[in-house]
C-alpha cells in the first residue's frame, strides 16, 4: 500500500561536525559546513489525518532509518533532474504533552536534510529561508491498515466499519502498521494541513473504475449492517435479558466472518426454542383414519 502524506517542513539548522560526517557518508568526497545547506523537514506523526488514518509510533519508528539517504524532489516527479536533497538523518521527536485523537502521545518523524549550494539552487535556498518552501510531502509504502474498531486489516477485505464514523461511540480511523519503504520527500505547493493528510494511488482505470468500486462498497456496507441488525434481533430473541444496546456495541466490532458465524449460531439456538410446528399433520390425521374405519374396509 503506497502512500503520500504532507507534513510542514522546510526549516534551516546549522550544521554541526557530525552532520558533516553523516553527509560525507552520503556524498562521494568530504564538504565542507560553508559548501552544504541543511534543513530540517517535519516528514510524518502519529496524529489521525483528515482521512482518518494514522501513522502508529511503531511505524514511525520503522520509517526513520528507511528515510535517510532519500532525495528531496519536487512535486513527486521521480526524475533525477529534480532531485534537490538528500536526508542524512532522522530521529522521533516526542510531544508527550500533546495527546492524538487516538489518546497517545503525539510524536512526529524529523528528517535533517542537505544541498550542495551551488548558483542553480541559491533561489530554492533562499525560498526555504523565506518560508516559501515550507511545505513537504513523503512518499513510502506500509503493509498493514488496521480498522480500529475491529482490527481487520483493510488492505485484505473491507470490514464495513466507514473510516470517520463512530460506532458505540468509539471512532473509526485506520492505522497505517508495518513500514515495508520510504521513497522520496517533495516539496509541494500544498499549504501545511493541521493533521498530515493522506493521497491514495490504488486507484486505477480512472472515474469509472472508481465509481463503480465505491458503488460495490456502499452495497457491502449495507448488507453489512442489515447482518448486524439480523445478529442483535437473533441474540434477544433468545435471550431476552440481553441489552439491546450492548449487543449492538458488540456487533459493531466484529467482522463480517465472526457476524455470519453468530447469526448462525444463534439461528440454530432459536430455532431450538421456537421450533416450528405444521398447522396440518396429513399423515397423522390419515392414519388415525384407517383405524377408525377398518371394520369397514372389505
């Protein structure tokens, strides 16, 4: 699962003689603090995005050796021409006094990037010292999103749980787990979100094939929640004591697989409790028939 995520960026440091040697291992010969630009990017958090995922700190923590080494481009045009960069080191930057939405602490990735100064870049240097290029977007790749509410990964099947929807009061948001990549950070002409946001690129075969995939989902959804509903009418139905909101709480959580085995067991429980019985019994009634009238029959 590829994604690109914009982040605030674009701040100058001073570089130090240990950056010096972290670029040197970089680059193909040792520069020189006068020689090399430095900035520090604010590449990613762990705050929920307005798309309703998240990095967690666990995938942070992944991503922040996979950065270093990677160019800084523009406008994720993967040319070599464009690069203008390079990260040569990260670190987790921890706000503890700062909560997410999520409830943990906020922490973000901080990605300390270098230029050589040179005539053709002495303008962007002069736009990141000016704020103009303030803005950055990371481009990686993650294995996993966890539905929060249920645990399902979204990236195998969809657990119906609509990501910014809240359900028995907890709210939907997906974590982004297992940091498979880093490609490249980019300046962008963006303006910095409060919370990171999130650009899918799995799209594909254009408005169609994404209409027609967002059709198939509402279904699924809807058939999703008639299957919850059908759960919680089975469950009081045989046990009358059961709250009807709890079991509602409970069945919002579970995934599609768990709702049908459920519902099937509490089917096969109610069918047991009220079993159906025949109005018309024509065997029973015939036989009875036979004997009453058998002094009759020659």
């Amino acid at each position: 699962m590829r994604i690109v995520k914009e982040a605030a960026g674009g701040e100058h440091t001073e570089a130090t003689a240990q950056d010096l040697e972290l670029i040197a291992a970089l680059a193909r010969r040792p520069l020189s603090g006068e020689e090399v630009y430095t900035f520090s990017v604010r590449l990613c958090d762990n705050e929920i995005d307005r798309d309703f995922e998240r990095f967690t700190v666990q995938t942070l923590e992944e991503l922040a050796p996979l950065f270093v080494g990677r160019a800084g481009i523009f406008d994720h045009q993967w040319s070599a021409r464009g690069q203008a960069a390079r990260i040569y080191k990260t670190e987790i930057v921890r706000e503890p006094e700062r909560v997410t939405r999520a409830g943990d602490g906020y922490c973000w990735l901080k990605g300390c990037a270098y230029m050589v100064r040179t005539d053709s870049n002495r303008d962007l240097i002069a736009e990141i010292e000016g704020g103009i290029k303030k803005e950055v977007s990371v481009g990686c790749s993650v294995e996993h999103a966890v539905c929060s509410v249920c645990g399902c990964d979204r990236t195998q099947t969809d657990c119906g749980h609509e990501k910014g929807q809240e359900y028995g009061g907890q709210l939907c948001w997906a974590d982004l787990e297992g940091a498979r990549d880093a490609y490249e950070f980019s300046f962008v002409a963006v303006p910095a979100q409060p919370a990171a946001g999130v650009v899918k690129t799995a799209w594909r075969g254009g408005r169609q094939e994404a209409a027609r995939l967002e059709e198939e989902a509402a279904l699924g959804r809807k058939c999703l929640e008639e299957l919850r509903g059908e759960v919680v009418r089975l469950a009081l139905l045989c046990d009358r004591e059961l709250s009807a909101q709890a079991m509602r709480s409970l069945a919002d959580k579970l995934s599609h697989q768990e709702l049908e085995e459920l519902r099937r067991s509490y089917a096969r429980r109610a069918e047991e409790r009220f079993p159906l019985k025949t109005q018309l019994s024509y065997e029973t009634r015939s036989s009875s028939f036979r004997e009453e009238n058998k002094a009759f029959l020659g």
